[in-house]
C-alpha cells in the first residue's frame, strides 16, 4: 500500500506517522510507502494522474486540505469513504467542519477529516508587563498588536526581527500566513455567493498589505536565514508569536491569546484529511487504515506530536480539557470558519499564492510600491472571475 503525506516544517509529523503505522492493527504496516510531498508538488501530481494516469499513479491513500475534496472528487480521483468510516455517518467532528464536508450533500462524502489546527497569538508576559497592562485588551486587535510592537521596537531592548516569529515559514510572505488575517477582517477571496472574486475588496487588500507591512518594517525578514532554520527562533529571543500550533515545548513559557482581530472567536480553522484513491487496487485495505488512523485515539496521539488537533469531537474536547490555557483554546475554536470546499477556491488560493511570492521579492530588493499590490491582485481578481466560468 502507497500513502502520499503532506510535508510539514515540523519533521515530528512524519516520526509521529511512521510511528503510528506500525502500530495498526491492519497487520500490513510493513508493506506501506510512505511519499512525502509538498503542497504544490501533490497538487502537480493529482493532475498528472489525470493527464496520464498509467504513468503517474496514485497511491492508495492520500492526505489532502479539506477544501481540496470537492475539486478531486468531481474529478473521479477519489472514493466514497461514507459506508466505511463510522465517524461521517454519525458526524463526530465539530459542525463548521462537518458543513464545509457536506456542503454539496452528504449522500457521499469523499475525505474524512484527520488533523486540525487555529492561528493563534503567543506573547511573553514578562517582557509585555512594562508596556501593557491588559495584553488580552491590547492584543485583542491587529491595531493593538501593532502598536504593541512598534512601542517594543522603540526601546534598545530588541531588535525588530527578534521580536515577532512565525513558525513554519520560510522565504516569501506566505498564503498560510495571510488568510488567518484576511479573514479576521471579514474579508475573503469570493463572494459569500460565490458569484464574484473579492480579491481587490478592501478588507482583503488590507489583510495582505498589514502582513506586507511586518515584513517592510523589518519583523519578518524575507528570504533570511532565520526563516530557513525550522521557521522559529529560540524560545529567549522572541516576543510574540504568531502560530497556529500549540507546540509543546513552549511548556508555560509563552502565554495564549486568540489571534489578533478574533478575540471573540470565528477564526479561521485549517483542517487537512484523508482520502482513499478510486484507482487503489487495494481498497478494503486503504478504507481500513484511514479509518484506523482518524479514530479519535489514534489521531489523538499523531496529532499531539507535532501541537495541532484531532478532528474527531470527543478526542478534541478531551485534549483541550487537558490544557492549561483551555479556557482560551475554548474561545479560539469557539465558532471557526473553515476554507470553502468548492471545486474552483483551490485554484484561487495558487493565485494569491503566486502573487504573494512576487511581492515578496520585491520587498526584498527594495523595490515595492504600494500600488503593486493593488495591480497584482486586479489581475488575479480577472483570473479567478475566470474560473468561476469554467465550474
């Protein structure tokens, strides 16, 4: 059997993985190849099958965004996991999950949910005492973050790109990194109708150019070597952080906060699943070990490896209820809203995606303009209206 896993910064994910295969009670643990791939490069793959399928097969089992679903299942890549996972038809994960899964009908259901995480703010209260007196009020908005941190560049204490980290990141400004924000200003990529791109909407322009700004004002270094080195800097050295991981070795070292902008809830929750391939020759052993690695047990101990979720309800809640800043993990997850599951959003996202890389190099060199972002996202607006034709 052949599993596809999305790479991850946090080279736990994939220990935690080969570890937990070899426990399955399937018995076939021994004859799985594991391929781990980029986002990017599973995206080129997919559709590599589907040009030629006899040259570029696809692997039994694969892990995959949720709102990648819809795009591949009306392709005929994957299969139905309804009849085989008891967990979808008795809809154990939380409602947002569920509705974004189910929003085309549930009469089948072609991914199941594995893994689930929420950006979050981590700050150092020691460090933040002498310039703010309530961190949850002043950090409870992107403004207030801001001010916060430019009132910490001021001092000779620190220097900028020693202040904020980003786990995980590496070179350009990323998609991952933007869309938590966007979405905290209640902007999007399309309409709530679906009918338009909402690219140049100035909810979303702000989202982007407030992230453009860390990067311009020097708290996120492009391209660095700080960025390349595991994506964070040594627990002594920052003073926020941005994450959607609840990374254990932080220990009581950093305090949790909501992200900033969403501190009544309804961020965004990122959730990556898995799916069984409709070409595997070996179903009946596929829908058994992706149904084995999303019970709630199971994906309870894969996912504590590396600091995200489980998305089963029950191991989710019992997780949290172990934390000790559960009270605020409770508010994070209180209502998210997770990607849209239609066939064209994908597409969209490698748009902003490209046009983020293309900003960033201009960042770097010196060479940005404030009407740049404006004039990129104009014309990727053109090309995801464009898409909307084709679904």
């Amino acid at each position: 059997m052949k599993v596809w896993l999305l790479s991850d910064y946090d080279n736990r994910k994939h220990q935690a993985f080969r570890g937990l295969i070899y426990r399955s009670t399937s018995g076939a643990s021994g004859d799985i190849k594991i391929e781990v791939k980029s986002r990017t490069n599973l995206w080129r793959s997919l559709f590599a099958h589907l040009r030629d399928a006899r040259n570029n097969p696809l692997p039994d089992v694969l892990e995959l965004p949720l709102n990648w679903t819809r795009r591949f299942a009306s392709l005929g890549v994957l299969a139905d996991l309804k009849p085989h996972v008891r967990y979808l038809a008795e809809k154990a994960y939380l409602p947002a999950v569920m509705a974004e899964l189910c929003r085309h009908g549930d009469s089948a259901i072609y991914s199941v949910p594995w893994w689930q995480k929420s950006p979050a703010l981590y700050y150092r209260e020691k460090v933040l005492k002498d310039f703010c007196s309530d961190p949850a009020a002043g950090l409870s908005t992107w403004k207030g973050f801001r001010r916060i941190l430019d009132r910490l560049a001021e001092t000779s204490r620190f220097h900028n790109h020693r202040l904020l980290s980003i786990p995980g990141s590496s070179g350009p400004v990323s998609l991952g990194e933007v869309l938590p924000h966007i979405w905290g200003r209640r902007g999007g990529l399309y309409s709530d109708d679906f009918t338009r791109a909402t690219f140049t909407r100035d909810e979303t322009i702000g989202g982007i150019q407030d992230w453009l700004d860390l990067a311009i004002d020097g708290y996120v270094r492009l391209f660095s070597q700080d960025r390349f080195d595991n994506g964070y800097l040594p627990d002594e050295d920052c003073v926020f952080m941005l994450s959607s991981r609840r990374p254990s070795y932080l220990g009581g070292k950093m305090k949790l906060l909501p992200y900033p902008g969403c501190a009544g809830g309804g961020g965004l929750l990122l959730v990556n699943n898995l799916a069984v391939s409709s070409t595997s020759l070996c179903q009946d052993e596929a829908f058994s070990l992706v149904s084995w690695l999303s019970d709630g047990l199971n994906a309870g101990i894969f996912a504590d490896y590396f600091g995200v979720f489980p998305c089963c309800t029950a191991a989710f809640e019992s997780r949290i209820s172990r934390d000790r800043e559960s009270d605020v993990l409770r508010r994070i997850y209180s209502s998210p809203e997770v990607l849209p599951n239609f066939s064209f959003y994908p597409s969209a996202e490698l748009l902003l995606q490209n046009l983020l890389w293309k900003l960033s190099l201009k960042i770097s060199e010196g060479k940005f303009l404030q009407e740049d972002l404006r004039r990129e996202l104009i014309k990727a607006q053109g090309e995801a209206d464009y898409l909307l034709t084709l679904d």
